[in-house]
C-alpha cells in the first residue's frame, strides 16, 4: 500500500487526501507513534487516542493561520508529525531532539507553549481578543482534556469566553480518563453527557423542537415564552457549557472521521464561543494502552509485543514515600492524604486502597488542594499534600495565605524536585526552595536517601507543627547512603565527614555526588568537610558557621536553580553574621534548562562528580591552597585538572 504519510510535509497535504486516505493516515500514524514511542518513551495513550481529532483539525483549518493550541501539550504527536517533524520524531524527548510538548521555537505551529495543565482557553481567548482588536480573520481553537477541564483556571477562562461574541472554539477530548480515572461533578457531567445524549440537547435544537409544536411553536405571547422556558428544564437538561454562554456541538465520535470534519467545517463559521464535545479513547489502537492507560500514559521504553516496560517504578523515591505513608496512616488517624490527579506518579495507590476515606484526589487543581489542606490542618487534621515541584509552582499564594500564615500543619511531599530529564523546561522541579524559603513559617527538608526520606516524613507527620515541605527527585535513591543514624531534629543538619581544607554544604540527591567527590579530593589530599544540611529551612546555623569560619572556603551543591536556592541561602546567612568568606555555588543558572536524561543534565550544568571535582580544584587552586609544586605530590599527576 503507498505510504501516505511520506507524503505529508506540511499540514495542507492532508487537504489532497479522500476520507478513505485519511483513514489509512491515521493507521500509519498509529503505528509511528507506537513503534518510536516504544523506543524513546513518552505519552503514547493521549496520543493514540487523538490521531483523528488531529487530523481532522489539520484538514479544516489552516495552521499557522488558524491558530490550535493543545492544553498540556502532551497529545501534540501527531500535530507534530503532520507538521513537519516526523523525519525528527525519533529524536522525541532527547537531549537536543524535538521536544514532547509544543515549542514555538520548534515550528510556527506551535502557537502556545504548554505543559501545565488546564491554560489552553485562556491563552486561546487571549489571541482571539487580540485577533479581533487587530480587525484580523483568522479561527482560534483551545484542545483541552477532560482531565486538564478540571483545573481552576479552564474554568476561569470559560467564565469569561461565555461572554465573548466572536468566534472561538474549544474542542474537549473527552476520554473519561486523567492519568487515572477523571474525578469531580464535571467528570460526572460530562459522563451523562456521554450516556444520555438524547437528555441533553443544544438550545438551537431544542428551540427547533418547540417551534414545530403548534400554539407554542409562535411566540404570542411572552408568557407562553415562559411557559416554554419552564417546560425546556422540567424535560431537558442543557449543558454546563451553554448555560456558560458557549454554543455546544456533541458528543461525537473522535474517531469517526466524517463526523469530526463536518463539525469542525462548521464550528469555525459560528459566531461567539464553541464547545464540541469529542469523545475518544484513551490508547486507541494499541491493545495493552487501551487496556491499561495509566500505564501508557507517560511510558518509557517498552516491548511492543507485550507492553512490558524495564522500569522497575517500585525501587523509587516516590513508591518509598507511598509505602511510609500507609505506614504512617496506621499509627495516626489524623494523617490524611491529597493529590492533584497524580496518585500513580507521587505513590499513593496503595494509601488510596487502603485508606479511601482518608485519601482526597482532587483533581488538576494544585491551588484548591493547598487551601483544601489548610482547612483540614485548621480542623486538626494532618494533611500530606504529595504534589510534583513544577506543579505546586501552581499554588505559591495559597502556600503563603492560607498556610503558612495561620502557620498550619500541613506538609508537602514535594516529589520530582530536582532535574526530571525528558519532560524538559517546563516540568524541571528547580524552583521550590526559590518560592518556598522566603515563606516565614516554613520549613523544608530533603533526604538524600530512602531512610533519611521515612524518617522525615514521620518527623513531619508525627513530630512537625506547622508548614514543611519535604523535596526529593525523580527516580531511584540509594537505600542508605551513610552509616550516620541521627533522627531529625528540627533545623539540625549533620556531618558527614569532617575536614580541613574545603565546606561542601549539600543535601538531598546531591549527598551521594558529594560523597563521591570527597572520596576522589580525599585521594588527591584535600579534606573536605562535608555537611548534609537536612534542613534547608532553617539551616543549622552552629554546622555551617562553624566549619565556614574555621576552614573559610564554602563550596555548596544543589539540585536546583542558584537564584533562590541553598547556595544564596548559605550566603546570606554567611552576610547576616558579617562573615566576608569566599562561596562558590553549583547548581542550575539563570535559564529554562531543556530536555535530556538527568545525567546528561547534570553533565551539562557542571553538576556531576567529576566537573565538581574539577570546579572545586578549580576554585582551590585559585586560593593558592593547591601550589604548582604541592607537598600532596598527587597534585602534579593530576594538574590537567587545575588548568
Ligand atoms: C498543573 C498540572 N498538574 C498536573 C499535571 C500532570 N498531568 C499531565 S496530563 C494530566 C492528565 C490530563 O488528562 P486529560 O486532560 O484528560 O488528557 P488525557 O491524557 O486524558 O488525554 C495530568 C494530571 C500537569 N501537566 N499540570
Ligand atoms: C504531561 C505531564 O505533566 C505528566 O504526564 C508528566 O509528564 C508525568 O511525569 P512522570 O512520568 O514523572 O510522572
Ligand atoms: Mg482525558
């Protein structure tokens, strides 16, 4: 059979194709995504199930002109493919390859830049105001999830598009499914929508319907009006959407060509707000996606042939905090947990199962979740908000509020901190501490491994009163990484290994780098003093001072942005004592740090073993402790090191 999608450069070579040719498109689709989605790992389950919406919408409307923007941006696959990227798509996610969500500077196609849920009806009102302020002509189309619908801000920018009277069209890929099982009265809505269509009909239709009854079909009289509008709810129910103010069209079949196109040939001549209701599956086409989409919601590589992946998620930061917090749920009956529709990601299947009363999956709605947790805490609860770093970004003013300023027991398991590789900018977990240090109240720990991060959620839990947050990264940690015992103790850092010669001051994932660095310096004869602060907030002031103005070299370590971080925290304490000692800083500059693995990030900004080995000698060397013809004979065979 000819190859059609070799013949799809850009976007209007789909208009040269019949339906029939379509169709065949989107099989070939299908199986491009599943086969390099296999290999490079990513969101094959929203994708599978919106190759027809794709390209459907790429036969109607004119991209660049027509302007789509994908709500989270993680089901622009195939606008990726059908625009120019396909020969690029195995490169999906991968240091310096195409990116996983829309990226204007990747294509003109990308009109909105997304990875956050629930922005694309704001952003898309935006530019229609804009279009119509600049007398331009053009459709402007919002593509959001059922799951992205349930977040605070789509419904603001409902709130406002009901009003709008130019044209502007939302289409909802409804597939009755987050990254778990949607939540909410909306998700219930919608689901009635889905299975009683004939309940729910447009106002145009059921106006139609009325005016063939005779003696009400003309409007005599304003009270027979009325009468009707009295009638319409009694037997009728409309949809959220028009009681908005938005002209709704469905449910439709998303997979039915046909249907798609002919909407959507019609929607964009409408004048004011648009909803179409698209119904999809999750995973269409690939049988062990269809079957579990969670799983295949963002895979990593994986065998097609059985849909098995390598990635052991058990051995994880977030599966140990999952397991501790059933643990902990069983000894105190107070502790209660939340999550902002992340409850595979953050680990809280099992509390869920085990504690469905105690267990609160609220939805996309980070800062609803905050403000909810505060008036828990304020009722004596002990709420656990386990939420991603990017995410809580969300919910800086509630954090602030509503919490900290009443100084509630709430705590924040705040999972993927850190570098998170391959979901790139937008989901890089770098800025917590910038937002939360400046908070007073607050308190914020990191464990550098699996038993410092159980001993501090139950310090949290059990011992804490107030706010704290606890961040720690991504993916695996080592189970111990040193013999030293000690609880934690409120703003009570540690020593791992005393020296003489320079102060790491670290903690959290960056323990184990800096181990290995003191360990390779240590060879080399220099002795560092490395402190696993434990505490980020407060910072154990007597641990830092001390070695600070006894060795008076501080070097610090961090898995986060420089600007707000540990190492401007370290600073200014150093400033507030009026210590004028040199302070070098490693951690993430000043800009949005791409994609990649989490090693190859950390290769890049200088923050693996061997460029901090080198950095620091660096910074020694320029003290004059490390001299050209040094008593550690070491030194001459590694000066390479020192250039
Ligand atoms: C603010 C925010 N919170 C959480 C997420 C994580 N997240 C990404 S996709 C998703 C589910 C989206 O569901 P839906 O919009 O229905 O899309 P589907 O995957 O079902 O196609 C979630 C919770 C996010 N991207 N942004
Ligand atoms: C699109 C999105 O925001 C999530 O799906 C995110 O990519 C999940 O990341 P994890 O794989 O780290 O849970
Ligand atoms: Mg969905």
């Amino acid at each position: 059979m000819d190859n059609l999608l070799g013949r799809i450069n850009v976007p209007s070579d789909i208009k040269k194709l019949n339906r029939m040719q379509l169709k065949q498109l989107a099989e070939e689709i299908r199986k491009l995504l599943i086969g390099s989605v296999s290999k490079t790992g990513g969101h094959l389950a929203s994708n599978l199930g919106a190759v027809e919406l794709t390209i459907a919408l790429h036969f109607i409307f004119d991209s660049p002109k027509d302007k789509i923007i994908w709500d989270v941006g993680h089901q622009s696959y195939t606008h990726k493919i059908l625009t120019g990227r396909k020969e690029r798509f195995g490169t999906l996610r991968t240091l310096n390859g195409i990116s996983g969500f829309p990226k204007a500077s990747e294509s003109e196609h990308d009109i909105f830049n997304t990875g956050h849920s629930s922005t694309s009806i704001s952003a898309a009102l935006g530019l229609a105001k804009a279009r119509d302020i600049k007398n331009e002509n053009y459709s402007v189309i919002s593509v959001i999830g059922d799951g992205a619908l349930t977040g605070g801000m789509a419904f603001e920018a409902l709130n406002d598009a009901g009003r709008s009277l130019n044209n502007l069209i939302v289409v909802l890929n409804d597939n009755n499914f987050s990254i778990r099982q949607n939540v909410g009265g909306l998700s219930k809505h919608l689901a009635q929508i889905r299975t009683e269509p004939a309940y729910f009909k447009s106002k145009e239709l059921l106006e139609q319907a009325f005016n063939r009854i005779p003696g009400i079909g003309e409007p005599l009289a304003e009270g027979l009006n009325r009468i009707k509008g009295a009638i319409k709810y009694m037997i009728m129910h409309r949809t959220l959407f028009e009681e908005l103010g938005f002209k709704y069209f469905g449910p439709i079949d998303g997979h039915d060509l046909n249907e798609l196109i002919d909407i959507f040939s019609k929607a964009r001549f409408i004048k004011g707000p648009v909803l179409i209701h698209v119904r999809t599956q999750k995973g269409k086409g690939y049988g062990p996606a269809e079957e579990k989409p969670h799983a295949f919601h963002n895979v990593s590589s994986f065998e097609i042939r059985s849909g098995e992946t390598l990635n052991d998620k058990k051995d994880s930061y977030s599966a140990i905090f999952g397991k501790e917090m059933v643990k902990l749920a069983g000894e105190e009956c107070k502790l209660v947990a939340i999550t902002a529709a992340m409850p595979d990601g953050t680990g809280l299947n099992e509390f869920s199962q085990k504690y469905p009363k105690r267990f609160f999956d609220v939805g996309i709605a980070e800062q609803y979740a905050v403000t909810f947790a505060a008036g828990m805490a304020k009722s004596g609860l002990k709420p656990v908000f386990a939420v991603y770093s990017s995410f809580l970004q969300r919910a800086y003013d509630q954090i602030l509020h509503d919490v900290a300023a009443q100084n509630l027991h709430v705590t924040f398991a705040i999972d993927r901190a850190g570098v998170v590789g391959e979901d790139g900018e937008t989901h890089q977990g770098i800025y917590d501490l910038s937002y939360l240090s400046h908070i007073p109240n607050m308190s914020i720990l990191s464990p550098c491994d699996y038993r410092e991060l159980k001993q501090m959620l139950r310090y949290a839990v059990m011992e804490h009163n107030g706010p704290i947050a606890i961040r720690y990264p991504r993916g695996k940690g080592k189970v111990v990484l040193s013999d030293i015992k000690d609880p934690v103790t409120w703003h009570k850092g540690i020593r791992i290994c005393k020296g003489t010669d320079v102060t790491i001051v670290t903690a959290g994932n960056m323990v184990e780098t800096s181990l290995q660095v003191a360990a390779t310096l240590k060879n080399e004869g220099i002795s560092v003093d490395l402190i696993n602060v434990r505490f980020l907030k407060p910072l154990d002031e007597e641990l830092i001072i001390g070695s600070a103005t006894r060795i008076k070299k501080v070097v610090t370590i961090e898995d986060h942005s420089i600007i707000g971080g540990l190492g401007s925290n370290v600073l200014q304490l150093l400033n507030r004592y009026e210590l004028n000692i040199e302070i070098k800083m490693f951690g993430f500059p000043d800009h949005f740090i791409g994609q990649g693995t989490r090693s190859e990030l950390f290769r890049i900004y200088k923050l693996d073993a061997d460029s901090l080995i080198h950095g620091i000698l660096r910074l020694l060397r320029k003290n004059k402790l490390i001299l050209k013809d040094s008593v550690h004979g070491v030194y001459l065979g590694n000066r390479s090191k020192l250039k």
